[in-house]
C-alpha cells in the first residue's frame, strides 16, 4: 500500500485503536495503568514505529532537518505564532500551582511532555508535510484534523475539566495543530515544532500523563 494512502487512512485506524487501548487498559489495570498504556502504544507504535516503517530511517532521522530555516526575517510571523503558544501554556500556570506541585511530579512531566511532545510532532507534522510537501490540504489541514481527534481517546479515561468536555479540548487542540502544522510546512521540518510542544508538555506539567506516571511511580509505591 502506497505511503499516501495509509496516510488518508491512518487517522481513522489511529483513533480507533487508541481508544480501544485506554478504554480497554483502563478497565482491566486501573485508570493510571490504562492511561499510560496508552501512550506508550500511542507514542510508541504509531509516532515512531509508523513512521519509521513509511519513511525508513534516513528519511526519518530528516524529519528534523529545516529546508527553509525558521530563523529568517521573513518567517518573523511564524516565531511569534511558536512564542505565541508557549505564551499561552504559561500563562495558564498559576504560580500557586506550581508552588504546590511535588518536585517528583515536576522530574515526572519532563520526560513524559518531552517523549511525547517530540512523538506527536514526528507523526503528526513531520510525515505528512514530508509526504505532502506542496498539498496544504493534505500536509497541514488534514493532520491537524487528525491530531485534534486523536485527543478523544486519552479523555475516555480522564476527561478534561473544561466547558464543553472533551469535544471542546479536542477542537482547541485543532488550532493550536494548525499553528504547528503552519510552521513545519514552511520550514519543512518537525524540529522547532518537536521543541515547541515539549515546552509547552512541561509548562503544563505534562498534562494528565505526569500525573498518572507519578500516581504508578510513588503514591502507590
């Protein structure tokens, strides 16, 4: 099968499998077990593994090198859109949270945000802009679509705690897809992007993923 084809595809089979295994892992070892379980498949199977399978390594291993550099006069607009996200993850860290947040939760989230934050951009902006260089359709609007749906299954095992529940934080996830997928098709490279989202994981101290891993690693320990 063509590499575009499973491309078309794989939002679809990505979702559907993914929300079998948190559901799933959730039922049968608890929701902290469930949930992790589905990172790892998630991140490990299909941000890596796929990847690697439709790209081969030397063209995996490019996904990182920029074939229009970011740091340009003319891209000016696109660091502001990267700074403009990262903006927006620290201002939604009060520093009551942070002061109130274990120091092994912090030691956690960095690790977890980064693994995952490098992942997601790897499939979600490096493979298919690699693939759809010249196809804004393909290489940027449709991935974001995908990358938003993706965040459904994580939330069968903890919904987020927003007006509109997880359709709402699903649709929030669009936008800011776009913004990276925006700046990875003009740089044709993942790596600002990989750097961006990991920043942003730790800023949000790793989301609901650093919690469940800390929940495993210590409070039960």
């Amino acid at each position: 099968m063509q590499r575009k084809t499973i491309l078309y595809l794989l939002p679809v089979v990505l979702l559907a499998s993914t929300a079998f295994v948190f559901s799933a892992g959730a039922h049968w070892w608890g929701k902290a077990w469930g949930y992790v379980a589905g990172f790892v498949f998630y991140n490990g199977f299909w941000c890596i593994l796929v990847p690697l399978f439709l790209l081969g390594p030397g063209q995996f291993a490019a996904l990182f090198h920029e074939t229009n550099p970011l740091f340009q006069k003319k891209h000016w607009w696109l660091i502001a859109l990267l700074l403009s996200t990262t903006a927006g993850a620290l201002g939604m860290l009060s520093a009551h949270d942070l002061a109130n947040t274990p120091v092994t939760l912090v030691l956690v989230a960095i690790p977890a945000a980064v693994m995952t934050g490098a992942c997601e951009e790897i499939l979600w902006r490096g493979v298919y802009v690699k693939t759809f260089p010249c196809h804004p359709l393909w290489g940027l609007i449709y991935p974001a679509l995908g990358y938003a749906a993706w965040h459904i299954s994580p939330q069968l095992v903890y919904p987020a705690s927003m007006p509109g529940g997880m359709f709402a934080f699903a649709g929030l996830t669009f936008f800011l897809g776009l913004c990276y997928g925006l700046v990875a098709y003009r740089t044709g490279s993942c790596k600002w992007t990989a750097i961006s989202h990991s920043l942003n994981g730790i800023l949000d101290i790793g989301g609901a993923l650093a919690p469940a891993l800390h929940l495993i690693l210590f409070a039960q320990g």
